[in-house]
C-alpha cells in the first residue's frame, strides 16, 4: 500500500471519528448556547431593580414571596404556618406561598450568604430566581422533546423555548420572582417522569400479581419509574396546590388509555400498575404538607391527596371491571360505556352527598379551563381571557409564539393521525396531546396559562420537526445522512426553520402593533408603581406607631414571629391597626410598610375594601370598618394612589372599575360613563363617583366641595351594537358652540340648561361634582408621596385632554386640582377635635385652615355647620393646627407630614353693605390632643368679629356666584373670591392654566389654583 494511500485512509478515519463525535456530543454545545441565550435575555434588565442599595420586585406576589423566603431561612427548613401580618384582622393561611419554591431559594440564600444571609442577600437571590428557574425549564423540555422527535427535535423544542417572547419569558424575567416560572418546571418534569414511566409499562407490561408475590426483580424499572412519576407529581404540587389540574389530567389520560387498550384487545393492567403507583405515591406525600381537612384547591388541603387516590383506585378498578368483562364474555364494545356510565353515577353520588366538593371542582374546572373568568377574576390582569372582545386569535397567539402556536396544532394533529394510519398508540404520545389539550384550554382561558403552554407549543414543535426530518431521510445527524445529504432535505430543514423567523427571530406587524423578540421582551422589564409607592411606605415604617402600640397600648407583633392560625380568626392584641386600601397594594404594605393591610392581592378583603372604598357618606365607610373586628381591632390608615380614582384608561393603569365589580349591588355604570369625541373618549363622572369615600379622599382631603356652574353636554345617539351611545355634540355638528364642556355664570342658569336640554348634567368632569359634597369628621392627609400621578404619560394626556375642554369653554382650570396629584396619598382615621361656638342665630359658619405638607404642596380644608336660634353650632375637625411634637410615634400615633401654617378661621357668609363685603369671623386653635382624642375637651369658638372687605378689594366678586369663604367648594386664598378662577391675596403670581408641554423637564407649575402653593408637576424623561 502506497504511502498517499495510507495517508487517505487516515483523513478518511479522521473524518470519520469527527462526524462520530458530532453525532454523538453535537446537542451538548448546542443546549449550552440556548441555555446561555435563555439566561442572558432574562437577566438584561438587573440593574433596574436595584436602587442604592434597594431591591425591587415586579408585580405583587413577589414581594411576598420576599417574606416567606426570609421566613424561611430564619427558621429553616421550616415555612410559615400563618401570618397575621395581611388581611387584618383575620390573619391568613396561603398554601400557595411558602412552599416549596420559597424553600428551594431560601435554601440557595442559605449557601450563597454561607449560611447567615443578610437582608440583602436574600432579596437578591430571590431577584434572579426567575431567570434561573425559567432558563432550566429547558432541561425537561430537551428530553420530552427528544423523546418525541429525537434528539435534533429536542434541540429545536429548546429553540423555539429560548425565542418565545410570551407570557412564559414575562414570567422569567428578573425581578418577577412569583412561584409562576417554576411550575412549569415541576409540570414538565412531571409529565417526562409519567411519559418514562408508561413507556417502560408498555415494553415490560408489569401486573399487580407481580406485587402481591413480592416479586419486585420482575417489576422493578416500572415500579421504580413509577414512584419517580409520582414523586415529580408531588413536587409540582408542593410548588404550587391549585396545580391539582395535573391530577385530573392523569386522571383523564388513564381513563381514556385503559379503555381505548381494553377494546383494542391490550389490557389494561400494565398502565394501570403505572396509575395506582404513581398516583398513590403522590397522595402519600401530599398528606405531608396537608394545612387542613377541609376542601380547598389554593390550600395544601385534604382535596389533593384525595385526588391522587382517587386515580390510583380509579385505574386498580378499571383493571379488575377489565377481567370481570372477559370472565363473563361481555362484548369489549361495552366496556367504555360501563366505564362512563359509572362516572356519571360516581358525579351524581358527589353532587348529592357532598356538594362543597362538587362545587368546589366544578368552579375551579371552569375558572381554570372552562374558557370564562369570572368578574372577579376579570379585575386581575392576568386571569383575562386569552381572545378579548373581538380581538382575532392571530393578534392574540403571534404576539406570545410568532407562527409555533399553529405548527404545534399541524403537530399534534400529525401526531392523531398517525395514532390512525400507521397504528402508533404510543402511551406517552396520548398522554402529549391530553396534556396539551387541557393546557390549551387553561390558556385561552386565562392568559397567565400561556406560561404554561409555551412548553407543549415547543415539545409538539419538537415531534413535527422530527416527523418532518423522518419523512425526508434526515432524521438524525449521523455520519450517512451528512455525507448523502439531498437537496430537498436540506430545503425541508430550511423551509421548517424558517417558520421561527416570523415573530421569534424578527418583528412582525400584528393588527395595530408589532411583535417583540425574545431579547426586546428581556430589555423591557422594570420594577413599576412599587417605586411609586416606596418612599410613602418607608415614610410609614419610621411615622407610624408600631403594631400593637396604637395609642400608647404598649404591645408588640413579632414581624417574623411563628404563629398558629387557632379557629382562623386571629386575635390581634390592643394597639394593632390595619390599613385600607385596594386589594393590589396588600404585599407592598405588608412587606415594605410593614404593616397590616385589609385587603391583600389573594384577592381576601375584597369586598370589604370595594365597600368601603365606594362607601357614600363618612358614616357608611365607618360602618365597614367598625363591623370588621372586635372593639380594639381598628383600622387606621387609609391609603390612596392616583389609579384608584381614575376612570379613563386601560385595566391594569386605572383601578376604579375594579371595586365596583366586588361592590355589593353596584356596578361601574353606577359611577361613570362615557362620551365619545371624534377621536377619543370622555370619562363623565356621576355624582356617586364624586360621593365615594376613596375620590372624597384623595381629591379634596376630606374637604367640603360646591358644585360649579360648569356643565357636561351630549347627545345620544345609536352605536354600531345597537345600544344608546354618549357622542359630544360636536361630532354629530360643525357648529363651532356645540362644545361637550359648557360654562355659566350662575348656577341658577346651569341647572335650567341641564333642566332643557335633557342631556347633560352639572360638573361631571375632572374635579367638578354635580351637588355639594360635606367635609368629613374623621379622616385627615398625614402623607403625600414626592412622586406625582403626572409623571405617566397615559394619564398626563388625560390631564391634558380635560383641561383643554374646560379651556375651551372659558372655564378657568387653576383649580383644577383641589390637592396635589400625588401618586399615593395616607389618611388617618381619628377621633376628631369637637367644637362648640356661638355666632349669628340661623347661619351658616365655615371652619377653614390652611394646611401645608413636606412636599411643598398647600390646601385648604374646609368644613360647614349651621347656628340654631340661639347662634349655637357644634362640628368635629379632623386636623390639628398645634402640639404636633408631643403625639408622635412614641406616644402610639403619627408624625404627620402635613400641618396647619395657622389657627382655623371661622367665617359668616359675605353679604353686601354700604362699604363693600361685610362677614363676621373668628379663630381658634385645634391640638393635636383633641384630635387624637386624647384631650376630650372641647375647642370654643366665638364667630362676632365683624369685618368688611373694601368695595375695591371686591371687584373679583361675580355675584350669586362668588366663590368668598362662605363658598368652601370654590376657595383658593383665605381672603380670595374665587368665583371666576382669581387666587386672591394668596395667589402665587403665576396664573397659567394650562399643563407643562409634554417634554417639560421637572417645574414647579401652578396647575393647582385651589390652593395657594406651588406643586411639583413633572413628566417622565
């Protein structure tokens, strides 16, 4: 043999080993670079979430999950039993927190901090959690893909993982550390574990007899992958309880497999071995973490193990009716209808017998599967519907899985067809196409499920590219198929590799919008209106009294304490308090407040929080509270953002709609409407909107409010489904006064317009009530946040909208915002300071002071009560204008950040004399001691100094509509007549009514005539 012989054959063999390397280690490299490029999308925005120091979390359920995974680590292995530190003042028990997720990061907190993690540490780990856990989603996708497609189909079932921009990368994301990414970690892994489990039942067919001789040699791969089965089976549901639908799923895929086996001449024993193993396996380990006996699909409850059982006795049934059948000779025919009929039999038993359990499976079916979301689910973001209103399921389905979502179907409909034609009854396919059948429908269902099913769309991918690779000879990267590779194999691969391009790999025009990359989605992420609320939330931790000593009680709450849940109503120690607010604010007061919300984002207290929330009158909202706990279980602080009051915007950036919904007998047509312009859409406010307790709060701090001569117009006409639709009448005219905004004069003219007209109602727009609205007693503004509600700039074109249509109907907007436009504003419930005066008999007296807070911004609140006959009058104020330094913290109350810059005044009307405006005034001074209660002394008051304001000095007056101190709903000044929109001697000098410019940089503006003092207006950079 030649030498150039010799040296072919060793390139020849080079070759060789090299092709034989790829083939066997090419998805190696392969994995690690998808996994790399998972990671690094997820983990883009880091530095968003972190602030001086300061961890945040996107969403609400991650800040809790913070508590629990500090809980944890302090008191390791160990969860929280109870917390009494939400929903005041029962107290909770969630299973879904606290579970084995929390455990899994506390456990990593514990090595990376090496065993004494600081705060920090914790929070951090917590941080990234998501992006690891959503990046080893792709572990057990790469073998359920490879076991449906082979290896190649594994690899791309990992790409189209790695490039889905959906709601399964969202959740991934850094920052968004709830339990949601890790479960389809644990269902995949749980589903690989099953598909193993039937496969191995099917080539070594194990029966129960085997068992019973105690020959476990004969079936130890299939009981041993049968326990794994039901082990994995149990570790997703201790991630997550309500995960019971994985249950029914096994359940389902049994029942139709056995029957389908049995009348296809196969028995049944050998996947029901797989059944009664695995599922009994989970019912026993589920009995480990049982809270309660009771029936609860949230709860780690008797439902789940019950369940489990359930099948596993369901499938050892089924096995001996199977032998029964053969044993009478009964036509195998009949055997799915004995099947199904005992069923139904077994549903109408549970339906008699025990009807919470019936219920209780019949409402989670359909709220996880049954394509309706309840109103209540309607109100959380997350829980919507999938397809909305007439939204096309394109512009639903490219956005989240570009053109894989409908691959997957052409998959799965492969994978049917074949179980037909080419008689593959594979267990593990049916039990594939069952599972992504019932993830389906919990997608389209709720559209936070589409975290679950962007793991079927890429395993299904995963069979049809294998499928594909099959039909054309390519099905394996093997030494043969590379050296003989043809030119319609390659174009097979390129054709399927080109379906990944649209959506995934490069935007496409959706309906109105444009999809975004996998990478675009990562880079977008940030913490949100958390960073809003922290610094009025740090202002409460170090401002208020500590839980337990409200009122100097002396008590004290444990913030990590262990507690037991005793009848589920915990009893709080005197000196405790909650704090109301909407049910989506509940973690963050929880965790980074460190006090005791009502209403939290389990959604418990909802309805309590909407009733009191869109309560009417003071005396209503009260009510709510007084009936929530015993006599010294109070609430005390109110808190309101900006989104609780606002009408006009998408759900989610606005939140008045969402009480309504909880509220007892009400609904959002109660409160407001709409009046549609030519291009956009107009919030018309109803009296009950200006009424409720929350809009009387943040709008006016309490103060009383006179309706102006400003009227809301439209017509109604008929809209495109057929019912009555609100249009301002100047998109049905081109005359030029058809204005939707109208300005009179007087009142008197106002309501006899409306009175006419038919079709229009005084104010209804901004901060203009259409009736007077009275002062509260008991509520006072202790804290305004520095951040202000026009930094968003959805909500400052809304502003901007607004105060263009009052503009242009002459009205003047300086006072348009009575108050600051905080993002988040707290209230204080107190006793309120009683006064007893004396003035003229018959007359109207109206209290008012001139409060100013450590933002900057100045209001005026102002009160009305009138003499009897004897020119006696009584109120009850709620804010102080002395002794603010000896009731702070240490005493058990507030260190109010807003505070009186001078006594009360109290005013007679104005009425006209010889020489100008003659009124009878007098002052007195409020404590803090007899606002608190604390000093139940009454404050005494004499209204008899008579003083005149100079005709000259009135020539701002306009009539029966000045708007003096007797007119607390129009005052701006404390010597002002503010009818027509004048400041009076308090004005600031700068009278501009209009909105800074859309690309303002921070400025001190003068949007806020009602009150004397300048507001921090500024638009996000």
């Amino acid at each position: 043999m030649s030498q150039g012989t010799e040296q072919v054959e060793e390139s020849s063999n080079l070759a060789d080993s090299v092709l034989d390397q790829i083939e066997d280690w090419y998805h190696i490299p392969a994995l690690a670079l998808l996994l790399g490029f998972m990671l690094w999308v997820r983990l883009q925005s880091y530095d968003r979430f972190t602030r001086n120091g300061e961890v945040f979390f996107a969403g609400n359920d991650a800040w809790y999950h913070l508590r629990q995974v500090q809980y944890t680590v302090n008191n390791w292995p160990a969860t929280m039993p109870f917390d009494p530190w939400t929903y005041y003042p029962q107290g909770t028990s969630v299973g879904q927190f606290g579970t084995l997720y929390d455990q899994l990061v506390a456990t990593a907190a514990l090595i990376v901090g090496l065993g004494d993690p600081s705060q920090q540490t914790v929070a951090l780990t917590l941080l990234v959690a998501p992006a690891v856990f959503g990046t080893l989603v792709a572990v057990p996708t790469y073998f359920v893909g490879k076991r449906l497609g082979g290896r190649l189909g594994g690899v791309f079932g990992v790409l189209v993982l790695a490039l889905i921009p959906g709601e399964f990368l969202r959740r991934g994301l850094v920052g968004f550390a709830d339990h949601n990414v890790v479960e389809p970690f644990f269902q995949t892994l749980a589903v690989l574990a099953m598909m193993v489990a039937v496969s191995i039942a099917e080539r070594e067919r194990p029966v129960f007899e085997l068992l019973a001789d105690r020959d476990f040699a004969a079936v130890r791969r299939p009981l041993g992958y049968s326990v794994l089965a039901g082990v994995a089976t149990a570790l997703y549901l201790w991630t997550w309880p309500p995960g019971i639908l994985l249950i029914g799923i096994f359940g389902v895929f049994f029942m139709l497999k056995l029957t389908a086996d049995y009348v296809r001449g196969i028995s049944p024993d050998h996947l029901a071995f797989v059944a009664s193993v695995s599922m009994g396996v989970t019912g026993l380990l589920l009995l480990v973490p049982l809270g309660t006996i009771s029936f609860s699909a949230t709860k780690f409850s008797i439902l789940q193990p019950l369940m489990a059982f359930a099948v596993s006795i369901g499938a050892g049934f089924m096995t001996w009716l199977a032998r029964e059948w053969d044993d009478r000779d009964v036509s195998p025919m009949l055997y799915p209808v004995a099947i199904f009929g005992i069923l139904g039999i077994g549903t109408l038993l549970v339906y008699v017998a025990l009807p919470n359990l019936f219920n209780l499976i019949q409402t989670n079916l359909v709220r996880f599967v049954g394509f309706n979301a309840g109103a209540a689910q309607r109100t959380i973001g997350e829980a919507q519907p999938f397809l909305q209103g007439s939204q096309s399921l394109s512009s639903a389905v490219i956005p989240q899985y570009g053109l894989m979502f409908f691959t997957a179907i052409l998959g799965a409909l492969v994978m049917v067809w074949r179980a037909v034609s080419a008689d593959e009854h594979e267990a593990e396919k049916l039990l594939v196409l069952v599972w992504a059948a019932f993830i389906t429908a919990a997608a389209f269902t709720q559209v936070r499920f589409n975290y679950y099913l962007a793991v079927p769309v890429a395993v299904l991918n995963a069979y049809l590219l294998g499928w594909i690779l099959g039909a054309v000879g390519f099905d394996s990267a093997t030494r043969d198929t590379i050296r003989n590779v043809e030119m319609y194999q390659v174009l097979a691969v390129v054709f399927v590799v080109m379906l990944v391009i649209p959506g995934l790999v490069m935007p496409v025009q959706v309906g109105n919008g444009q999809t975004a990359t996998a990478a675009q989605t990562g880079n977008s992420t940030a913490p949100g209106a958390v960073t809003q609320w922290d610094g009025t939330l740090e202002w409460m931790q170090t401002n208020t009294p500590q839980e337990g000593n409200y009122g100097g009680a002396g008590n004290s709450m444990e913030y990590y304490g262990t507690y037991t849940e005793g009848d589920g109503d915990y009893d709080y120690p005197e000196g405790s308090y909650g704090v109301m607010s909407w049910w989506d604010y509940g973690h963050w007061i929880t965790v980074e407040g460190e006090r005791i919300p009502n209403a939290n984002p389990f959604q418990e207290g909802a309805t309590t929080a909407a009733n009191y929330l869109l309560a009417q009158n003071e005396s209503e909202a009260n009510e709510v509270l007084n009936n929530l706990g015993d006599e010294n279980e109070q609430t005390k602080y109110v808190m309101v953002d900006w989104k609780m009051v606002e009408t006009n915007g998408q759900p989610g950036n606005v939140k008045f709609f969402a009480p309504t919904v909880f509220k007892d007998d009400a609904s959002a047509g109660d409160y407001y409407d709409s009046i549609y312009t030519r291009q956009s859409r107009i919030a018309q406010h109803k009296q009950p909107y200006y009424d409720s307790q929350m809009v009387r709060l943040y709008r006016y701090h309490g103060s009383a409010v006179e309706p102006r001569p400003i009227v809301l117009d439209w017509k109604t006409t008929q809209g495109q489904d057929g019912q009555p639709l609100k249009v301002a009448p100047s998109a049905l005219s081109q005359n030029a006064n058809d204005t939707v905004v109208k300005r009179f004069d007087t009142m008197q003219e106002a309501r006899k317009y409306v009175r006419e007209d038919g079709s229009a109602q005084i104010g209804g727009i901004g901060p203009y009530p259409s009736e007077r609205i009275p002062a509260m007693e008991h509520y006072r503004v202790v804290k305004e946040s520095q951040s202000q509600s026009t930094q968003v700039p959805s909500h400052y074109q809304v502003l901007s909208q607004r105060v263009g249509l009052l503009q242009q109907a002459g009205v003047s907007t300086q006072d348009y915002f009575r108050t600051s436009p905080s993002w988040v504003k707290t209230f204080e419930r107190v006793e309120g300071a009683t006064v007893e005066g004396t003035g003229p008999a018959n007359t109207n007296i109206t209290a008012s002071v001139r409060m100013q807070t450590d933002t900057g911004s100045a209001f005026t609140y102002t009160q009305m009560a009138q003499t009897d006959e004897n020119g006696e009058f009584t109120m009850t104020l709620p804010y102080s204008t002395t002794g603010y330094d000896q009731w702070g913290t240490d005493e058990g109350y507030t260190n109010v950040s807003v505070r009186a810059t001078g006594p009360y005044e109290f005013r007679t009307p104005q009425t006209a004399g010889e020489d100008g405006f003659e009124f009878t005034n007098g002052t007195a001074q409020v404590s803090e001691a007899q606002v608190l209660g604390e000093d139940d002394s009454p404050v005494t008051v004499s209204v008899d100094q008579q003083q005149t304001i100079p005709v000259e000095g009135a020539n701002n007056s306009t009539g029966n509509n000045s708007a003096g101190p007797s007119d607390p709903g129009n005052q701006t000044g404390d010597n002002s007549s503010a009818g027509n929109g004048s400041v009076g001697n308090n004005s600031t000098g700068n009278e501009s009514n209009s909105l800074p410019g859309p690309a303002s940089p921070l400025t001190r503006g003068s949007l806020v005539g009602a009150y004397a003092a300048t507001l921090v207006i500024a638009r996000r950079d």
